[in-house]
C-alpha cells in the first residue's frame, strides 16, 4: 500500500475508449463507403431529398454487406490488438548490432516481436494486398478506396508500421508501370501485393542522401558502376533509408561514364557527378544466396522525434549490387507513379490520426466533468470539438476522392474521357491531399490533446504518440511547401489537370438540386444558396489569379503565392465535395451544416496574398533577421 494512500484523493479518471470497434463506431465512413456502394434508388424512403430522380440510380457497384464484415473484423482490430502492440513495439525501439562477439561487421537489425506482429497484421489485413487483389473481384475499380479505407482504420495508433507498407505499395505500383519488370522479378512482385505473412516481404525507398531534402535530382551524389547488361555496383551515402528491415528497395544513383574504375568513382567531384542525370535501380537489401548485406554498411539508426519503433538508418553503398529498371537518365520520371501512392498513404494516415484523437476526445467528452458538468456539454469545449470535427470530415472527403480515383485509373471503364480525366485529377489531388492533411494534422492532433487536458499530456496514456508520430505526416513525402510548388509545375505542365477539378467544382455548385418543404427547409434553403455562391465566387478568384500568374513575368511573384493557392484550390475542393456527399446522404440536413461550418471557418476560401517586390524585400528582413548578412 502507498504511503499516500491516506493523503491522497479518492478521484480517479476514468481513460477514453475505443469500444472495442472503430468501424461500427465511424459513421462517416460507413456512409461514405455505402454511397459508393451502389447510388440510392429514388423510390427509396431513405432518400436524401437534396437528390432528383434524373440523377438517382438503382447500379449496384459491390456488396456493402460484405465489405461491412470484413472493415469490422479490422475495426476490432484496430481498437484492441493494435494499440497494444505498438505501445510495446514502441517501448522497444530498434537496435543496431554492429558487430558480433568476434568483431565480425554483422550490421543486425533488432526489432520487437512486436513489430513483426505489426508488420503480420498489416499483411494479413490487406492494407496494401486488397489495392491488387481486389481489382479482379465484386470491388473492381473501387479496390483501391477498399484498400485505403482499411488503412485508415488500421493506422491510427500501429506504431508507424504503415510507413514500410506504404513504401511496398509505391513499389509494387512502380513495378507495375515498368515495362517487364513484374514478369522479370515475379516473385518480389507477388511478395509486396501477398497477404501470406510467410511469403509477405517489404519495400524501402533508398533516395534521401547527406545534402538530405525533397532536391533528389540535385542532391544524389550516389554512383552507379556497370558490371554486365543492366547489373551495376552502387557506390554511395543514403542518410535517411526508412524501414531498413525491409527485403528490397529501389534507389536513385547517377551512371558513371564507360570506362570508368571504383577509384574514378570514389574521387568524382560533386559538379561532375550533377551532369549526370539519376537512373533507377532496384537492389536486394541482403544477399538471397547468404543472407550478408548487400554492399551496405549501416552506420547507425536516426533518432527521431516520432515514429520510435520504425526502424530508420543512415548507411554507405560500398559495391551494392543492383539492377538498372529505368531508362538511362530517366529516374526521377520513372518514380513518379511510386509518390503518387505513397503520398497518398500519408493522406490517408493524417486523416486516420485526425479520427482517432477525435474519437478519443469525443469519449472522454461522455464522462470528464468540469465545473459541475460533462465536457460535452460545456459550450467552449463543443465548439472546439465542432471545429476539430468539420476539418477532419473535409480532409477525409479529400483523401478518400484520390483515392478512389486511383482506383479509377487502374481499372478503367469503357470511357477513354472519364479516364482522361481521372488521371488528371490523381495529378492534381495528391499533391493537395498531402499537404494540405499533412498540414492540418498536427495542430488538430495538439488540439485534441488538449481537449483531453493533462492527463493526455502523460506518456503512458498514449496520446502523446499518436502527436509525435503525425509530426512527420507534413515532412515525408516533400514539405509543405515543396508540394505546393509541385501544384505550380502540374498548372504549368498539365493546366487540364486543374481545369478538370475547377470544372467538377462547376459541376456540382450548380447541380439542380431542390430540396422537399419541410420546417427546416428554409434554413437549409439558405445554407446550401450560399455554399453555391461560395464555390462560384472562389472559382473566379482561382481563375483571376491563375491569369495573374500566367501574366506575371515574375517567378518570385508565382512562388511566393504557391502555398496560398494551392491551399485555397483544395478549400474549393474540399467543400464542393462535402456538398456532393450531403446530396447522396441520407443524413443530408447534418452534412449540409457540416459544409457550411466549413465555410464559416474558411472564409475568404480563396487567400493568397498578393506578393509584389517591395513585399518580397519586407518578408526577407523580416524572416531572416540578423542572420541576413550570412547569405
């Protein structure tokens, strides 16, 4: 017994929880997905009725109920097993055996049982198999909104495992779009997309090196010798190499001229190395026939803010043997399908933390009390929660639309148009998926830490992991601001791509719905009148800025408004979809409101400042002060 036992409070707090179900529990998910799985037939008592019946369709796309029993099982999952693994995963972190008791360089990678039992439940679940499998199945092109769906109940709290099968998505995706490369390593293929944890193996991405950033065409200083046909020797310093428990992985270097000796290699300068453009090449972490690293010598584990379980290393390419899979010159183009996917796994992890710490607060808010009553009631404490809520449902329509898209253009139907189009919509939403869930995480995350109060400040209730752990969400995968540059190149190089989205925003501001006269309706009337004129007024900002910047003979100018534009292209966006999603609900009088919370807290929808010279030279000296004179 404590020698406190006597002096201390008999109050006790009693924890938020999960329910044993975080799919049962998850009501916009349910609808979402049930809305796409067949359209609502317009006899229905159930209709929504912001829908008309010209636009009301009884097309079955695949089998709710089935789908239903299976996100369950992973719900219980998600809700019991998984945090419970990470929490051990995390309390063991990786540890990196450099040599044996012989002072043989063995270069191990100890991991938890935990985190392989981590790495067995993402496999078995199919959080990246079900993207593959699933598009010869009832799922076809909606495989791939299966799959993220499955994700975003599985990651919350899962000790980053999903950082590995991310990058193992982006591979099998990127074996897929290389001409012969899937027939030419079946077997790694069918080991990335398997769901058999005994056959299951995983994939890093080796592309980060010492000058470290998103500059990857300007930074790799890794060299690739050639032995024979397309095998080389990588010769090389990767500083950032995420899960290197990991069997294969793919990695950018630059092909040194014929010729060339190691000693040519070692000794090249760094300008020489830059005129070379980056191949790709794919390489064995360990030899299959001995099972010793590949050339590799890891030099020690990161540590980092988050992500503790996840093993991350920075390692020397002494002679790795790899094989050249893009044309000469052509890597950074051929990884391109690879950020598409993986991107989107950080879209899809944002918003799966965003719920689970809503969730958490939500529950908390049922049994807390505070001067004298529940939380959930305290006015403050509700609009904040409100808040938290309208932009985790906004972000969740955004990440769930790119998804599903593509699936899309996976899985194509008849329409080369509506193909066409899909693909310029993937071109543009996932850079704005990214960034902007990235981005609106972390403060959502801390928001809700609070909202809990100190006990979610303490380690051992789990909640400051998940914080941590959602830090990296706006830094993997390009910044901030290195996504909304990369918006700039898509408006440069693809224009269509966001005319295309532009034009579906058209499309569903100014759908002729009607709405049944009932006592609300007036309210409703005017909530929806002005969610149009909203989207309407912020399409012609979008337009007007766009010319701006097409007019402007200024990079400086263009630049400096990226983040603000790309922002406010996926605001538009955003709430065109929460408005698509009201029309197709049957809880249309709640998703109406939520839309226009949306705008409350949003408005202007479009902001990007206007940066001219003078303003230019003002943010200089203002953002790097007395360290100005070092540039």
């Amino acid at each position: 017994e404590s020698p406190l036992s006597n002096t201390m409070s008999s109050f006790t707090h009693t924890p938020p929880s999960l329910d044993g179900n975080v799919f049962t529990a998850d009501s916009l998910l349910q609808a979402y997905l049930k809305r796409h799985s067949h359209k609502l037939d317009c006899t229905s008592a159930t209709q929504s009725p912001l829908q008309q019946p010209s636009i009301a369709t009884t097309t079955k796309n695949f089998d709710y109920r089935q789908l239903e029993n299976e996100l369950r099982n992973l719900g219980h999952l998600a809700a019991t097993t998984l945090p419970n693994l990470a929490t051990i995963a995390e309390k063991y972190p990786p540890q990196h055996i450099a040599y044996d008791a012989w002072q043989n360089r063995v270069d191990e990678i100890e991991t938890h049982p935990a985190w392989k039992e981590l790495l067995r439940h993402a496999a078995e679940s199919g959080i990246v198999g079900d993207g593959y499998h699933y598009r010869s199945t009832q799922y076809s092109r909606y495989a791939r909104l299966v799959q993220f769906a499955k994700l975003y109940l599985f990651d919350a709290q899962c000790a980053v495992v999903t950082c590995p099968m991310a990058m193992t998505d982006g591979a099998a995706k990127l074996m897929e779009t290389q001409e012969g490369l899937v027939s030419r390593f079946r077997e790694v293929y069918e080991g990335l997309i398997s769901k058999n944890p005994k056959i299951a193996i995983t994939a890093g991405q080796h592309m980060t090196e010492t000058r470290g950033g998103s500059d990857v065409s300007g930074a790799t200083e890794t060299v690739a010798l050639h032995e024979n046909n397309d095998d080389y020797k990588l010769y090389g310093f990767k500083w950032f190499t995420s899960a290197i428990d990991a069997q294969v992985a793919f990695t950018l270097a630059r092909i040194a001229p014929k010729g060339s000796t190691v000693d040519d290699v070692l000794n090249m300068t760094q300008e020489q190395k830059k005129k070379i453009p980056l191949s790709l090449f794919f390489m064995y972490i360990r030899e299959p026939e001995t099972n010793k690293l590949n050339g590799i010598t890891v030099y020690r584990l990161k540590n980092k803010l988050g992500t503790k379980a996840l093993p991350t290393a920075e390692l020397k390419l002494h002679g790795a043997s790899a094989t050249l899979v893009s044309p000469v010159g052509r890597g950074i183009a051929c990884i391109s399908p690879m950020l598409t996917v993986t991107r989107t796994w950080n879209a899809v992890c944002a918003v799966s933390k965003m719920r689970r710490i809503i969730h958490l607060v939500r529950d908390y808010s049922t049994k807390r009390e505070a001067f004298g009553k529940k939380l959930g009631v305290l006015p403050a404490h509700v609009q904040t929660l409100a808040r938290m809520s309208v932009e985790y449902e906004g972000c969740f329509h955004l990440v769930m639309d790119c998804a599903k898209r593509i699936g899309f253009t996976e899985v194509p139907d008849s329409s080369s148009e509506e193909l066409r189009q899909n693909q310029e919509l993937v071109r543009i939403l996932t850079p704005l998926a990214k960034m902007y869930t990235g981005k609106v995480a972390v403060p959502l995350i801390s928001e809700g830490l609070e909202c809990i109060g100190g006990q979610g400040y303490m380690e051992d209730s789990g909640i400051p992991a998940i914080l941590r752990d959602a830090q990296v969400l706006p830094v993997w995968e390009g910044t901030t601001n290195v996504q909304a540059l990369d918006v700039l190149r898509v408006l440069k190089k693809h224009p269509q791509a966001i005319m295309t989205l532009m034009n579906r925003v058209q499309r569903l501001a100014t759908k002729g719905h009607s709405l049944h006269q009932t006592p609300t309706c007036p309210t409703l009337d005017d909530m929806l009148k002005s969610i149009r004129e909203t989207l309407l007024k912020s399409l012609k900002e979008l337009s007007q800025y766009m010319e701006q910047m097409k007019q402007s003979r200024s990079s400086d100018f263009v630049e400096a408004g990226a983040r603000g534009f790309a922002f406010s292209l996926s605001r538009v966006y955003i709430l065109a979809l929460m408005l698509e999603h009201a029309f197709e609900n049957t809880e249309y009088e709640r998703d109406l409101h939520a839309a226009h919370s949306f705008v409350r807290m949003h408005t202007p929808l479009v902001n990007v400042e206007q940066v001219d010279e003078s303003r230019r030279k003002v943010d200089q000296i203002l953002a790097m002060g007395e360290f100005r004179s070092k540039l």
